[in-house]
C-alpha cells in the first residue's frame, strides 16, 4: 500500500509541475498569435480611441508580467478570470458546458470499448483468420475518416434521411447517439489494432501452449488466460485515449451543434478570448494528467512487476 | 456451459450496445420534428451565440438581432428608411438644432413591473456614455452635452454643436431603453435583460438556445402575435437548412446561395429576400504602390464585373457605385463612373506604368465564405488584365487589427455594415485614418458639414457631393450590396426583416 502512496504522491506532483508547464507555455502562445479582442469588441467602424479604451478596461494593455502574475494567481484558487467578449467568469461557463462535453466523452469512451475490446480479442485469437480481416479494414476506415466527416455522414444518415435522430441540440439521451458514434469509431480503430496486437504477443507466449498442453479448450485459453495479460498495456492506452475523446470533442460538437466546452473554446479563439482559451487549455491539460495519473496507479495495482521494481 | 458464456461475453457487450441505440433512436422517431411545442412558438436559428444580451456592451450584429425583441428604441425605423415613433410619441429639435425633445408614450411598461419614465431614458443614456465602462457604442450618440427629463414624460437632449446623427442612433439596436432602477443597482443586462419590448427574457443556455415569451403588457394592442420566440444557435448551415426541412426550425438566418433553389421549390419552406444593408467592397490600400495612382485604382474598378461577383458569391444583389448601400435613400442615383470594361483596365495599367509581374495580394477573413469566394472572383477578373494576384487567408481578429487596424494590406474583401445615417460610414472615410488610407479634404469637410445641417434635403445634397467624389476617386471597388435570406416555413407570416438594421422584427409574425 505504501507503494500506491509513493506512486501517487511522485505522480501528483509532476501533475503540478506539468500544468505549470502548460500554463506557461499557453500563456506565451496565445499572445504569440496576432489579432486583439479590444478590436473584436469595438467592431468596425469603431475610433481608434475606443478600442484603446476598451483595451484599458480589459486590461490587455497591461506589462506582460503583470498580466501572468495575475492569471497564475488566480488560477491557484481556482479563478479563471472573466471573457473579455461576455465579460462573464470563465469558470462558470466551462462549469455549465463540462458535464455536457465530459458525457460525450465518456459516451464515446464506452463506444470505443465495446467495439474495439471483441474486436481485437477475436482479431488477435486468430491472426489471419476472418474476423481479423474485417478487423484490418474496419480499423484502416476508422483511422482514415476524420471523426467530423463520420458525424456529417451518420447526420445525413440517421438525421437527415431516416430521421430517427434530432439534428441538432443537446437536451436528451438521443440527442448524444450520435456524436458518440462519430467519436468513438475512429477511436475505436486505434484500441482495435492495440488489443489485437497485445492478444496476438500474448498467444504466442509459453504459458499459452502450456494452458493448450494441459488441454484447455482455445476460447479458455483466450478469454480465462490470455485476455487479463493482454489488457494491462490498454489501461494505459485507453486513459490517454479519453484525453484525444475531449480534443475531437470540440469539432464533433461543432457538427452536432451540442454546447460544449469545444464550441465555447473554438469561439473564443477565433475571437482572441485570451482568459478562456488559457483556461480551456488548463482545463485540457489537467483532464490529460489525471486520465495518464488514474492510469498509472491501475498500472500500478494491476501489474505485480510494476509494484516491485518501485 | 461455463465455456458458452465465456465466449459470448464480447459479442453481448457489442450486441447490447447496438440495440441499446437503436432503443433509443427509435423510441420517439415519430416525434421528431414536431417536438412539444407551442402552436404559437417560432423557433429561429441564428449562427452563432451572442456576446452578450446588453444592448450597450457589444457591437455584434447576433446581440442586435435578437434583443431588437426585447427592448425598444425611443424611435423606429421604417422600410423606406424614414424615421417614426416607438416609445416616443413625437418628436423636435429647436432652430439651432442643439436641444432635441422628446415626448415619452405613458403607457409603457418594462417587463420587471416598472412604468417608463424619462428619467429611464436619462439613466440610460448616462450608461452608454460612461467613460469609465467604456462601451463600444459610446460615440454614437456625437457630442451629447446633456440629457434632462424636462417632465415625466418628456426627455430633452442637449448638444454641444447641432448633431443630425442622433436620430439615427437613437433609432440603432444601441438605442435600447433600460430601466433605471436595475441600472443604478448594476443588474447584469448582459445576463438577464429587461426592456420593454414584445417578449421578455426567459432563459438563455449558451451555444444552445434563448428563449423568449410575450409580454402580455406591450404597448401595441394586437402585437406581438406569438406566445413564445425561441432562438436555437446552430452553427452550421446545412444543419439549418435540413431542420427547415424537417420542420424542428421555422426560421433560418443563413442560406447558402447554391441552396437558395431548394429552399424555394420545397412546398413547404419560402424565402423571405431582402435588401441587406451591407455594402461589398474590394477595398484598396491607397498607401501602398502602385495603389495612389488613381488611374490604377479606376483600373480595378474596370476590371471587375460586379454583377458577376455579388451573383456568384453573395447569392445576388444590386451593384453599387459608392460607399453606401444601395437600398438607402442617400445612395446617389448616379451611373457607374468605371462600368466592367478589362480593356480600358489594361490601357489605363499600360499608361500607369504598372509593374505586372509583381505579385498582389489579396487579405480575406477566412470565416466569411462569401468573401473568400469573392476574393477568388476578383483574383480571376484581375489576372484577365494581366496583373499577378494572390490570396491570402487570415482569421477575423488577425483581418481586424494587421488589416483594418494597421493598414497591411494590398487589396482586402470586406462588407461595411449598414448605419442608419451615412455619418456613420464617412465619418473619418476620408482623413487618411481608416484603412484605405486615403484622403481627400473636400470629402472630409462635405462629411463635417452634413452631420451638423439639420435639415434633412441640404444634408441629402451635401452627401450627395461627397459620394460621387468617392466613386470617381475609386478607395474601394464599390461591388454593391446583396440579398439578406432567411428562409421561413411555408406557413410563417408576418414576418419582417429589418434590412437597413440587419434584424428581425417579430411583432407580428404568427404561424398560421
């Protein structure tokens, strides 16, 4: 136990030290990128004077310094500051529309898994064989297909012509189906060729022939003896998964029209809404560490190997 | 038997997802569409979310649109552009035209309960101007010295110098009346508005949708006709448009030109087209080489075919020869000086001495199709005459400040939003200030002059004068302006479109 302990501790903080990290770097980056909000705000055909003085009241006239000291310290408790275009905190709009993008994510977790988990099980029990032909082509598609195209083809499909789906919104259960497909696949293509490979190194290891020796029937050999080894290299991989979920959210919710974090960002960027892009981006980067720290620690109490050599 | 179950384990995980969706795809298939609503509700989709919902904090055209609904103006405009009353019952200025009065209607009401006093119109007014908010939209007011409620219910404004913008302001989506009590307590408009239009505020969930109700108390007996006016943010255009289709959606604010047919040969939807207030230009940054020549920018001017631009990317319109909007009654009624002639743009090159080799770039915002569209349209026509052309893409807030700001540019595709009162547009047209960098003193004094003659024929006449120097003097090809579509359903009517505001008035549409 005291093992976990350490390994959470040392993890955290490096969690700490990466947001740091990423808050800097964020910092830095969207002030690289021309282009001033002051001038979104004012419009056109606004005097030069106004946007000066809508530029004072933002504040984004201020010493650089000043301005990273201020937003660093308001992030240690928490406060992301107020949009520049709404003039309202960004913590509550990212509180309002993280539940929504965090359902699509995990919606499309579970679509990735319950495909891609038989799929490389049987894909990887008989290499060559005919479910891992499919496997191959299913997992080429899903790769190739930008899950923004997959959700425009599954709306024209099930939206558009069969009408079985609402077309835009995100109000009831229904209203997710969709994006969660679009999402999923294409991650689910990846996990396919992971599990089947993690299956296939497994099959050819001397416990399985052993397991065949003493007379297993090859479905037992899979699932009771194969399987469990197979999925530890996927823990880690899925938690990291969930992370790209969140990226890929932003444009799927964009074709779904669904209220998410993602459209909110892709607004603000194009706005040059510096406190809420910072803050998507902290928030992004904080979803990524705790999914690869959860994933170690399951690392950690699933694999006796790790536990040791701590 | 244990084994049985072991190996259906990954099929049945699979196979319970797959009937779990279509359980719930299927469940309420047939109420798509039609989803619990009001017969009485109108559900317009708008192309993006709002800033704000405060009348004062924005200069975004999406706020404007949807709280023209929920506040009203002192004054109105009507179609042909002429001023009338709303919350003022009448109005004047004094011979001098530095004190202008208004007489409040006594039977208006803001949504929280409160009577309309001139004293909300005062508060208001302090608002906007208020140097230390320092809202967008403080200087269209010009040089207010004053605003005194005189009584009750009469408001005067006193001026500095005779200022004939007013009107027009004051008429503007910024024009909005607020209630004085909840400005003095600092409520959050922007959040929650309270006004005293057709619908009150009900709730707003961001990206997603506003929703509005009637104010069973408006001041006009039989309007507004809906109960309920809901606004759903959808971003995507083809999304709109099938959910026109599909009935979920009575109103849509964007149709994609090569959609526009489809839209009209459905039974079931119609077009509503208007004259949008935007005036579509190529504009010229007449200081860079070889650009302050005005023989080269008369040879621009010659080399497109404006017609063929405003059909092929912006869906229609008429062409222009000013900067103005072609609908407006100032818009001169002069022929194009410089009609579409690529040989006289040539000879007019050759005489120049333009280098052709060298390469001119065009800056387009990228997140307006249509003027990308256009920009390619223009590179085209220009290469016709032999001058190299390239095209750059850049994002709105990068256009805003290297382009509009800064002046680095060669040529840029850009629409001017409509204002009510050309001061608006030439204020500042013409002193070397505003992108084009161009100046021309008789325009700049003609411009000055107007804004201060109150009287409505002079100012037609002095604007007159300084819109022809402007085409002649070629700043910017002026392209024209182009049809606003919303596409409605079939049985939607009473619907208006604001044209020379680029909003929507819903007081008396119904749904029949």
């Amino acid at each position: 136990m005291s093992y976990l302990v350490s390994l959470l501790l040392r993890r955290s903080a490096r969690t700490v030290v990466t947001l740091l990290l990423a808050a800097t770097a964020v910092f830095v980056m969207v002030r690289a990128v021309p282009g001033d909000a002051a001038a979104v705000v004012a419009g056109l055909d606004a005097p030069p004077e106004r946007v000066a003085e809508i530029r004072a009241r933002l504040g984004t006239d201020r010493p650089l310094y000043e301005q990273y000291v201020g937003w660093l310290g308001g992030l240690v408790v928490g406060d992301f500051g107020e949009s520049l275009v709404s003039g309202r905190s960004v913590r509550a709009e990212l509180a309002s529309r993280l539940p929504i993008t965090i359902t699509l994510a995990i919606a499309a977790f579970v679509v990735s898994l319950a495909i891609a988990l038989p799929l490389g099980v049987a894909s990887g029990a008989r290499p060559g064989g005919v479910v891992d032909r499919i496997g191959g082509v299913y997992s080429q598609l899903g790769i190739a297909i930008p899950s923004f195209w997959m959700g425009i083809l599954l709306l024209l499909a099930f939206s558009v012509r069969l009408r079985w789906f609402p077309l835009f919104g995100a109000e009831s259960v229904r209203h997710f189906v969709l994006p969660a497909l679009a999402l999923g696949i294409a991650r689910s293509a990846v996990l396919t060729r992971i599990v089947r490979g993690s299956v296939t190194a497994e099959m050819a290891r001397p416990y399985v022939a052993a397991a065949r020796a003493r007379g297993a029937g090859e479905l037992r050999v899979v699932v009771a003896h194969a399987l469990g080894n197979s999925l530890l290299p996927l823990i880690t991989v899925a938690a990291v998964q969930l992370g790209y979920l969140l990226g890929g959210a932003v444009i799927v919710e964009q074709v779904f029209s669904i209220p998410g974090v993602g459209r909110y960002v892709l607004t603000a960027i194009y706005q040059r809404d510096l406190p809420v892009v910072q803050a998507a981006a902290i928030v992004g980067a904080l979803c990524f560490s705790v999914a690869s720290l959860v994933a170690d620690v399951l690392a950690g109490i699933t694999n006796p190997k790790l536990r040791a050599s701590a | 038997m244990e084994k049985k179950a072991v190996r259906r384990v990954p099929w049945v995980c699979a196979g319970l997802t797959v009937v779990l969706m279509l359980a719930i795809g299927a469940r309420d298939a047939v109420g798509f569409g039609a989803a619990e609503r009001d017969a009485q509700e109108l559900v317009v989709a708008i192309s993006g979310n709002p800033d704000t919902l405060d009348p004062h904090a924005t200069s975004g055209t999406l706020t404007f649109q949807t709280i023209r609904s929920i506040y009203d103006t002192l004054i109105e405009v009507n179609d042909d552009g002429e001023f009338e009353p709303s919350l003022a019952r009448s109005w004047s200025v004094d011979g001098d035209g530095l004190v202008w009065e208004f007489e409040l209607r006594e039977d208006v009401t803001f949504h929280h309960g409160e009577p309309l006093r001139a004293s909300d119109v005062v508060a208001t007014l302090q608002r906007v101007m208020d140097p230390d908010a320092a809202y967008p939209k403080a200087d269209e007011f010009g040089p207010v010295d004053d605003v005194v409620a005189a009584d009750d219910y009469v408001v005067e404004f006193r001026m500095d110098e005779p200022h004939a913008p007013l009107l027009a302001a004051l008429a503007s989506g910024w024009g909005a009346v607020l209630p004085r009590d909840l400005i003095a307590e600092g409520h959050d408009f922007g959040d929650e508005p309270v006004g005293t239009g057709p619908f009150r505020f009900e709730e707003w969930v961001r990206d997603s949708r506003i929703s509005l109700r009637r104010y069973e108390e408006y001041r006009l007996e039989d309007a507004p006709r809906l109960e309920a006016l809901t606004f759903r943010i959808i971003e995507e255009p083809s999304v709109q448009l099938e959910g026109l289709f599909a009935g979920s959606l009575d109103a849509i604010d964007m149709v994609l030109p090569h959609d526009l047919d489809r839209v009209r040969e459905n039974p079931e939807t119609k077009l509503d087209e208007t004259l949008s207030s935007l005036a579509m230009v190529l504009a010229i940054n007449t200081s860079r080489e070889p650009f302050g020549d005005v023989r080269v920018r008369r040879a621009l001017d010659h080399a497109i075919d404006k017609q063929e631009v405003l059909d092929l990317a912006y869906g229609g319109g008429h062409t222009g020869v000013t900067f103005h909007n072609v609908g407006d009654r100032y818009h001169p009624d002069i022929p194009e000086p410089y009609p579409y002639d690529p040989e006289e743009a040539q000879r007019l090159l050759e005489e120049a001495g333009v280098d052709l080799q060298r390469t001119i770039t065009i800056t387009v915002p990228q997140n307006y199709e249509a003027h990308v569209q256009a920009a390619q349209l223009y590179q085209a026509m220009l290469e016709e005459v032999g001058l190299s052309v390239d095209i750059r893409l850049v994002d709105w807030s990068t256009w805003l400040s290297d382009v509009y700001g800064a002046a680095q540019y060669d040529l840029t595709v850009i629409g001017h939003t409509g204002k009510l009162d050309p001061d608006a547009r030439l204020a500042g047209y013409a002193d070397g200030s505003f992108y084009t960098r161009w100046e021309n003193q008789e325009v700049t004094r003609l411009t000055r002059q107007a804004r201060r003659t109150v009287d409505e024929s002079e100012r037609m006449e002095l604007y007159e004068r300084a819109f022809r120097i402007i085409a002649e003097e070629v700043p910017q090809v002026f392209t024209g302006t182009n049809y606003r579509y919303i596409g409605l359903r079939e049985n939607v009517e009473g619907f208006r479109m604001d044209g020379v505001l680029d909003t929507y008035d819903f007081r008396h549409t119904r749904i029949e």
